[in-house]
C-alpha cells in the first residue's frame, strides 16, 4: 500500500512541472489533477473518471498508471464490487408464475429509480455549468480544425533478459530525466511527450511501441549505449552529446 496523492504530487515537482502544463498535454482540468494529489477523489464525476485520470496522470509523471489504478480499487472500491457482483436471487413462492412476472415488474421499477436518482444526482453535480463541462477532459472551447490536435508520442519502454539502463527525458535531453533505471525482464513503463529522448545502455535488451506499435530500437546491434529521439511518429538514432 502506497499513498497514491503523494507519490503523485512528489514526481510532479521533482520533474518541476506546473498544472496547467500537464493540463495542456494530458487534456485534464487543472481542478481534477489537484484533487488526485490531495485524494479528494469524491470531486470527480464518477470512478470510471478517477481511473482513467489516475492512469493518464501517472504514465505521464513516468510512473505505472495500472499500479495507481489497483491501489484505488484495493483502497475505495471492493466493497463496492462485491455489492454489485452478487446475482439477483428471486424468492420462490405460490403464486408461481404470477409471483414471477410480479418480482420482474418490480426489478424493472428499481432500475428505472435507480436510473432516474443518477440522472438526478448527476445533474445536480452539474448544476449551473454546461450538462458536459465537467466531464470533457478539457473545457476550453476547441480552436481551429487545422491546430485542434497536436500529436503526441505514447511510448511503452520494456526490459528483457538481463534488462536495459534507460534514462528518460521530456523536451530537451539536456533537462532533468524524467525517469532513470534498470528495466529488468517483464518491467514496463509509459511516458507521454511531443518529443522525447532515451538513453539506454544494452539496447538489445530493450523493447520500444509507440503509439501502441512494436518499433524496433535503431542501432540495437551496434554497440552498447545509444541516444534515441521519439517523436509523435518515429523513433531514430540521435547523436550523442558533445
């Protein structure tokens, strides 16, 4: 068990990075980001939102987004999953046939009710905003069709057989790495950027997708340590440093 807040807020300023900067490239309110670090999870609409959030936010801090996601699942929703997982048992009785038609008129009613509490709960969270304005990932009106989406690199770094050193770096390979270490066999990790480089040593123990497509790592086979440049569409060999 880990504090899933702190370890967030604590890779934020590590890396130096600001809200509305992960905000722009996460496409998540600045609001719903600070209410992850603080464990306010109850300000989300829902906890299909606080999963997907709590995902995106920590692969983009460079950390295991699933891992987050178990953490909150072992922490706020078993309880809830065993409620909801416990099959409808109809009690038998006389009335036989009628007694059934009766007992699935009145689980079509509690549906509905339930239904019709959601709606109502739901918009009375939403009261006074635009029936969306809470759930969209970003609020800010959408600019011109051309510049709508900038593209981003999704990139799944993976060690096998003796692993692979990587060092990570968002923006310039000269800030400071956003994750550095040892992907032994079977780790995994994944990092968002518009522009990312890798440092790695034994790149032939080193497993790269981008954007969900296996790549193979450039210049695996020819030497020991290479910098590598990935972009929204490719990855290549870059020079290394002076």
């Amino acid at each position: 068990m880990f504090e899933i807040g702190n370890s967030l807020r604590e890779a934020r300023l590590r890396q130096e990075l600001d809200f509305p900067e992960i905000e722009q490239a996460t496409k998540i309110r600045g609001k719903y980001l600070r209410s992850l670090e603080e464990e306010q999870f109850e300000v989300l609409p829902a906890q299909t939102y606080v999963k997907g959030f709590l995902r995106s936010y920590a692969d983009y801090l460079g950390l295991d987004g699933q891992l987050y996601v178990d953490e909150f699942n072992s922490r706020y929703v078993r309880g809830e999953l065993e409620e909801e997982e416990q099959p409808f048992r109809p009690t038998g009785g006389s009335l036989g046939g009628r007694s059934s038609s009766f007992q699935g008129k009145a689980v079509m009613l509690t549906v509905a009710v339930i239904a019709g509490l959601t709606v109502f709960v739901f918009a009375a969270f939403e009261r006074g905003a635009h029936p969306t304005s809470d759930i969209v990932l970003n609020n800010n009106p959408p600019p011109p069709a051309k510049s709508r989406h900038k593209p981003m690199a999704r990139l799944a770094v993976s060690g096998v057989g003796g692993g692979a050193y990587v060092a990570i770096y968002r923006g310039s390979r000269t800030s400071k790495p956003i994750y550095q270490g040892t992907l032994e066999g079977g780790r995994r990790h994944t990092f968002l950027g518009r522009h990312l480089w890798i440092y790695v040593f034994a790149p032939a123990n080193l497993r790269l997708r981008l954007n969900g497509k296996a790549r193979v790592v450039p210049g695996r086979g020819q030497g020991s340590r290479r910098w590598l440049e990935v972009t929204p569409r490719r990855i290549s060999l870059a020079p290394p440093l002076a």
